[in-house]
C-alpha cells in the first residue's frame, strides 16, 4: 500500500538557517501538503528551486542536469490536476532529483562516466517512472562517482560538501546528498552498493534509506553489483525519505529479481512509535576504535529512544572482518560482468579505479568466488538470527567523525583506513538487510555525524517507525548548512 494521502507532517520547528532559506527547506511531505491545499503553486516552488541552483550549484557541483523547461512543465502540469481534483499523493508537484544512475527518457543518462555519456535513453526507469505517477517533479539528475564506485571519472568535477567543502560529501550517491542537504531538492533517488546511501548522507546531514535487496526495481539502473545494488531515498527528514520509497517501491515484471511482497503502510509505521520495540545494541562493536564524539552521539541517541519507550537489549554482533575482505571481490567479480562488452571495446574511456576492480574481478578463481558466496550466505544466515530477538540494531555509520577530502585522498595507501570505513555499510549490502542513516549530532568540526539503524529483512516500516520517533524528539535532522 502506497502513503495515503493524507500524509501531512506536523510544521517542526525551524532549524539554525532555515528562516534564511525560506521555503527551500521545508519538508517533502510539508511542502507537498501546501501544494495540495493550494495556499502555494508547484510551479512557485519549482522556480524557487531552480533560483537556488543557478545561484549555489554552479560551486556545490551536485546536479549533471537541470531540466529547466521539463520541469516547468511538470509543474504546470501538476498544478492543473490539483485544480481539478486529481490529486496523486504527497509527492505530487515536489521536485524530486534522480541520481544520474538511473534511465530518464530523452535525457543523457551517463552512470558518471565516459563511455555512456552520450547515452539516452528511450524508456524510463522503474522508479523514475513510479515518481511520474505520483506527480513528482523530476527538476534534475544528480552527479555521481565512476560507475557508482568509489571515485569520479577524471573529467567529472566532484560535489562539495555544503557543509564544508574540505570535507568529503560521501560516495556515489554524493551529488543526491549535497543536493539535498543545500536546500536543492526535496529529496532524491539513490543507490547503495557498499554504502553510497550511506556515507553521502552521514557527510552531508540527511537522511537516507537503503530498503531490503529487492523491495526496489532495478530496471532502468546502470548496474555495478546486481546481488549488492540497493535502490533507496534520500530526504532531509524519515518522514519524507519514506514518502518517497513509498511511490517507487513493489514488484516490477521488467524486473524479476523485485520482491512479490506487498509495500506496507508507512504512514501506520509513523503513527506506531517506538514503545515496546528492542532495539539492540553491540557496545563492543559499536566502540572498538570509535571515536569519542561519534560513541557519544551514539550514546545520546539510545537514551533517547530508551525515553521514547524502546528496550535497549545488549546483543552480539557476527564478527565483520571477513564479509568486509570479501566485499570488493564480490563487487569485483559482478562488475567485470556488468562491464564485459563496454570494458572489452573501450578501455580507454574509464578511470583508472573503475578499470583495476573491473580487472581484478576478472581474475578471481571460480573457486575462491564460490568460497565467499558461501561465507556471505552464512553471514546473512547469521543476521537473520539476530533479528529474531530484536526489532532494530543501533550502529554507527563510520567509526570516526566525518573525514577531510586530504585524508580521503590517502585512502589506497590505507588499507586498514578502508576497512574501517566499510565496517558498518558493506555487511548490509552483503546480508541485504534495510538500514536508516541519520544525523545524530556534530563533531568539534561543525561536521554531521551519522547514526544508523538496521532492521530485519523487509521491516523497513521498523526503521520508518523508529527514524520517525527519534526525530520527533530531536533536532539534528533541523540543522542546515549556512550557504
């Protein structure tokens, strides 16, 4: 069942610069809402948008597009069914970003790199085309790393993180997250392969929302590891990101791998709160080489849900260290697959970290692939059982506060950095497990600090529940860069 319509949030108070911004900061569902009682006209916010891009986006570098006269159009278009009294839902005259991952008809659809730039597509995505039907504005596709891997094409300018632009905006989903978190976009279509959701929405104070493998269409979307590709939501609150899943998730014919089940009610998932849910915790992994300020927001925010009526059960997590080892070979061997013709016929047209993971999983044995399908079986095996005793796992998103772009640049001279970084992103993208990642609080820096919530296979009404809560009673997710 998609969000009823009536999903209408509660104006919250007003975070440090969002007076300053006006109306570029108001929820999706908020906003939505005022489009829908016709005290504001989609096409008023869709200009007020594309005002705030032309003046910030030519630093901040998050969009590859901007679809100026298409979404005039579309907000036109919206206005007039309202009008009439044919209004689709909360997401109807929104302007909504889409990752440049995912075919948009008639528009150059690259994927970040060279060799599909002049690639347009004659179809929609699944979910780009699920947003339509719900009367979303699609005002513009969001940059991306190589491939949705770990770095930009060498000709691609990277986002800027608005926060600070000498600290990293996260990976991949980056261009969703900077655009997000400056006010440009309402929220965005993302993916997650070893935690593009993530750390993009860790880095730049949003929120973000990687379903369970499956409960997201594919079609459409350039792949870079089929069996660990997730396609989520990124917005600035739960409420919204949730909206958004809601119109774009379900089975799909063009897509066997989407799952059959039916989409719960997220807004009964708002309603429910977290009284009586069990959230766990491992504190052993939580700390082990934590820094102080992300423990302490991890702290802050199990008080808070232990206020709002959850039960905090100490658990104990599977050990991680092998299913993140086993992580880029997997990533490896299904890209090299992914990549086989256009890698074969164009070498030349990809950067130089794309080619070497293509390669290398190209000379992975049959033998040790087939040992670590095994062990990430087991492992899934292992989650699952977990989640029989709890509702939510508590961790962070990464065991330090957010990293300058000068220390990201070490990072293939620091292995041992890296796995780090992976410890809490990739065994959920191994296990397909949905998580939550919102902000928790800041560094000493001004920096975001991200927080993350997992939960059993298909509960993301459970993270919805528990996102929706902890925000009702905090602030962070309020708190806007100052641009």
């Amino acid at each position: 069942m998609r969000i009823s319509q009536d999903l209408r949030a509660t104006p919250a108070p007003r975070g440090t610069t969002e007076n300053a911004a006006g109306l570029a900061y108001l929820g999706l569902v908020e906003v939505g809402a005022l489009i829908a009682d016709r005290a504001i006209t989609s096409r008023d916010v869709v200009e007020s948008q594309l005002r705030r891009i032309s003046a910030l986006d030519t630093e901040l570098k998050s969009y590859v597009l901007v679809r100026e006269a298409s979404a005039r159009a579309e907000a036109d278009e919206a206005d007039r069914e309202i009008a009439a009294g044919r209004h689709r839902g909360p997401l109807h005259g929104v302007p909504i970003a889409v990752k440049d991952l995912f075919w948009l008809k008639g528009a150059p659809t690259a994927a970040g790199t060279a060799v599909q730039r002049t690639f347009v597509p004659d179809v929609d995505a699944t979910v780009v085309q699920r947003l339509r039907d719900a009367g979303a504005v699609l005002i513009g596709k969001t940059e991306l790393t190589e491939g949705a891997y770990s770095d930009h094409h060498p000709s691609v300018t990277p986002p800027k993180n608005p926060w600070n632009g000498s600290y990293w905006p996260g990976i991949s989903s980056s261009g969703s997250g900077v655009a997000t978190a400056a006010g440009l976009c309402y929220g965005a279509l993302a993916s997650d392969t070893g935690g593009s959701i993530r750390w993009p929405a860790a880095a730049n104070g949003v929120t973000g929302l990687k379903p369970s493998w499956g409960r997201v269409s594919r079609f459409g979307a350039f792949a870079l590891a089929p069996s660990l590709d997730h396609v989520g939501t990124m917005a600035r609150s739960t409420i919204d990101a949730a909206a958004i899943l809601a119109a774009i998730a379900g089975r799909d014919p063009r897509d066997p791998t989407a799952l059959q089940d039916p989409v719960p009610d997220y807004r009964a998932a708002i309603d429910i709160g977290v009284r009586g849910l069990k959230v766990g915790v491992d504190r052993a992994w939580n700390s082990a080489d934590v820094d102080p300020e992300t423990q302490a927001a991890l702290g802050e925010a199990l008080r808070v849900f232990a206020d709002l009526g959850a039960e905090i059960v100490d658990v104990r997590f599977p050990d991680v260290a092998q299913i993140v080892a086993d992580w880029v070979p997997s990533c490896a061997v299904e890209a090299a697959v992914a990549h086989e013709a256009s890698f074969a016929a164009h070498r030349d047209q990809y950067g130089p970290v794309l080619a070497g993971v293509i390669e290398a999983g190209a000379a992975l044995s049959g033998l040790d692939y087939q040992k670590i399908l095994l062990r990430r079986a087991a492992f899934r095996g292992a989650v699952d059982a977990l989640f029989s005793a709890i509702d939510l796992l508590m961790t962070p998103v990464q065991p330090f506060a957010p990293l300058t772009l000068k220390t990201i640049a070490t990072l293939g001279e620091q292995p041992e950095l890296i796995a780090m970084l992976q410890r809490y992103t990739c065994p959920f993208d191994m296990s397909g497990h949905p998580t939550l990642t919102f902000p928790g609080g800041f560094a000493s820096t001004g920096m975001p600090i991200g927080l993350q919530l997992v939960a059993g296979h298909l509960k993301e009404a459970d993270l919805v529940a528990g996102g929706a809560a902890f925000q009702s009673a905090t602030s962070w997710h309020q708190r806007h860069p100052e641009i």
